[in-house]
C-alpha cells in the first residue's frame, strides 16, 4: 500500500487543529479480476477541536432510542421489519461517516434522512413502474406542502425549546397528506408505504432542524426524490442515455444532498468575512466529492450488479454503449473517479489556505472531504453493494458486530429516563 503525505497548510485558521492528508491506494474490487490502476481514497486524521461553546458528548443509546421511535409506526418494506438492531446500525452508520458532527440534533437528522432514503429506495424497488413513479410524486407533494409551501415559522427562534414548541406540523401532514391518501387508495395500497414514511420524516424534521433550516432541507430531499422519479423513466428507456445522462442521475439519486444541507445548517451561519470564492469553493467541492462518491458505488457494487443483472451502472452502460470490455471500461471509470478526487483535494487544499475562512466553514469542508474515505469504507463493507460470503473470517466478524450492536441495543431499549428527543 503506497501512501504519501500533502504538505501541511501554513495558513493558521481560527480554533483549528491542521490536518494531516495521505492519499491511500486501495485495490478496487477482487471480482472481476482485472488489472486496474489504484482507486485514490484520501484518508483525513483530524485532531479533536470543538467550536466555540461546549457540545454535549454524543449520547448514543439517545440517539438509538429516537431513532427507533421517530419510525416505529412507518411501514418498511415487508422483508425489512424495523427493529431497534437497524435503528443502531442506521445511528452506527451516520456516526462512522461524519465523525466531526457532535451534534445531537443534526445527527438525529442525518440519520431520519439516511433511514428515508434507505427504506423509500427499497419501497419504490418493489413496485411496478407506474406506481412507483405515483409513490414518488406523493411524497414530493405531501414534503412540499408540509415543509416548503407551508406557513412560515419563526426564523428568529432556534433554540431545542422553540424547535419542540414551535413544531405544529401535525396538523400541515395531515392536511397535506389527505388529498394524497385519496390519491393512493384509487390507485391501491402500494403508495401507503411510502406515505407513512414520508410523513414520519417530516415529523422528524420539524422536531430536531430549526425552523429557518426546515425549508432548505426539505428541498434538497424534494430534489433527490425528483432524480429517483426521472430514473425510472431512464431505466425503461437505458438504451439511449448518455453516460453524463447517467451520472446527472447518479449523483441526485445518492441521496447526498439533503446530508450536506443539514450538515451546513448546523455549521455554517453567513458570515461577512467570507466572500463569494469561498462560496463557489465549498460548491466545487461538494460536487466533487459527490462524483466521487457516486462513482465508488458503481466500482464497488459492479460485482453484485453483474450477479444481479443491474444495467444501471456506469461500468456496465460503457461496455454496453461504447462498446468497450470490461477491463477498460473499469479503468475509465476508476480515472473518473480518482480526477474527482484529485478535483476535491485541490478545492479543499485552496479553502485550507484562504486566511478569510472562518472555523464553521472549515469544519464543513473537512467533513466533506473526510467522507470520501468514510464512505469508501462503509460501501466496502455494506451488503448493499457486495455479494454475501460466508467465509471462517468473515462469520468471526460478523459476530464480533453483533455482539457490540447487541450491547448497545439492549442499552437503549432498556434505559427508561425520558429525553426530549424520544416522543413526538
């Protein structure tokens, strides 16, 4: 494993630890066996440093707890029954990918989001063409006229106390969602699903975002959910789209929008001191690492695409339409991907060396950059994208995971003190 260390950024950014870049050269997948340069995964070690004020430590038998409870009564796919073991892997998940949050209520977001986009994926996937496209346009309507459309709220109240009272959404989802049940039942009970869901996390975000972030986030989901309902459209017509079609879709329908917009919310106040370079270099950044991202998910989920005989991925569109072999159109993928990289690095290297950055922003860039080896790590290990083995190694891992989610399960489900996060 080769590895090499970025020369360490001189400019002193207020209350910050620099951080120390090396840029890791994994092997890309075992299966297919081919011969394919490195994939470039930057990996960030950052040392603690807290903003200004004190955070409280992360609870995370809480966070469980008001996980489990903030989706107990939505429906989940039939073969995914919800209990709290996923409510731990989902709070487990969110906390591994952005280790710098130490936020109660951001992470309490992240992970609803994260459970939404999960569920809402595997819900529409088991649905005809027609009623997933239905599904979808509900939940955009039902987000829209709850969270976007609705009455305003007071954007100069955002504190834990206002958030709780300051949350009448109760009575918006269900205005919202009659016209949308109605919808549902004429054309059956497939949509029923993805309805209670939705509704599920638009309590959530009423309860943990404050009031002035609810309408920004809740339209990068509008965003996401809008991507899904073109994909399916392109799926029933693949033959004909361009791979910067693909990748235009393929880096909405990742889902990684609505991370970064509750992310910023949370960190990022304007500030004056910070101009309009620094603003396009946070954007540059961010849709770098999301193409990076998305590109990961296609190159470690090829294998388990290819047994599944899943079409959409980049890899398998650029054999199938430009008529290339494998080896080649991996390798063109894996150049994609590692340029993206290289385009991350360079933004963030530039943020690093602006002397009118401010430490919110800052921390915001790292957590994005610090994702493209999170994320690497979690897609590698995750059966959403590989193909199960059940190799002597293997089970002994698997175990080991099992037995600490037992332990922090059995934590949250037997903890009886009440928080402010756990009841709607």
């Amino acid at each position: 494993m080769l590895s090499g260390t970025l020369g360490q950024d001189s400019a002193e950014v207020e209350g910050y630890n620099p951080a120390s870049i090396c840029i890791e050269h994994y092997p890309t997948c075992p299966e297919p066996k081919v011969a394919i340069k490195p994939l470039r995964i930057p990996t960030v070690t950052f040392e603690r440093y807290e903003l200004e004020g004190q955070r409280t430590p992360i609870d995370l038998v809480a966070l469980i707890r008001a996980q489990y409870y903030a989706f107990v009564s939505s429906t989940c796919p039939k073969s995914e029954l919800w209990t709290w073991k996923k409510a731990a892997i989902e709070v487990l998940s969110v906390r591994k990918a952005f280790p710098l949050i130490d936020d109660q209520h951001a992470l309490m977001a992240m992970t609803a989001w994260f459970h939404f986009l999960c569920t809402i994926d595997d819900l529409v996937e088991g649905m005809t063409d027609s009623a997933g496209r239905l599904a979808l346009q509900q939940s955009i309507r039902l987000i829209r006229e709850s969270c976007v459309w609705g009455p305003g709220l007071d954007s100069k109240s955002s504190s834990s106390s206002t958030r709780k009272e300051l949350s009448p959404s109760t009575n918006r989802i269900s205005c919202a969602s009659s016209d949308t049940t109605s919808d549902t039942s004429s054309h059956g009970s497939e949509g029923g699903p993805v309805v209670q869901l939705t509704q599920a996390l638009i309590r959530r975000y009423h309860k943990v975002l404050a009031p002035e972030h609810i309408r920004h986030c809740a339209e990068t989901v509008i965003s996401v959910l809008q991507f899904m309902h073109l994909e399916r459209g392109s799926r029933m017509g693949s033959e004909g789209l361009t791979p910067e079609d693909y990748l235009c879709l393929r880096t909405h329908t990742i889902g990684l929008a609505p991370f970064f917009a509750i992310i910023r919310c949370f960190l990022c106040s304007p500030s004056p001191s910070e101009d309009d370079q620094i603003s396009q270099l946070l954007a540059s950044l961010c849709s770098s690492v999301t193409l990076a991202v998305g590109l990961q998910n296609d190159i470690v989920g090829l294998e388990k695409d290819m047994a599944e005989g899943e079409q959409f991925n980049m890899i398998s569109l650029l054999v199938k339409q430009q008529s290339q072999d494998l080896e080649s159109a991996f390798t063109t993928v894996v150049d994609m991907h590692n340029k993206a990289v290289d385009s991350a690095l360079t933004c963030w290297t530039q943020l690093t060396r602006a002397r009118n950055l401010t430490s919110p922003s800052r921390k915001y860039a790292d957590c994005l950059l610090g994702f493209l080896a999170t994320h690497y790590a979690w897609a590698t290990h995750s059966r959403r994208y590989q193909v199960p083995r059940r190799g002597f190694s293997r089970v002994l891992g698997d175990a080991r995971k099992k037995a600490l989610l037992w332990g922090v399960t059995w934590r949250a489900r037997m903890v009886r003190e009440e928080t402010q996060y756990i009841q709607d």
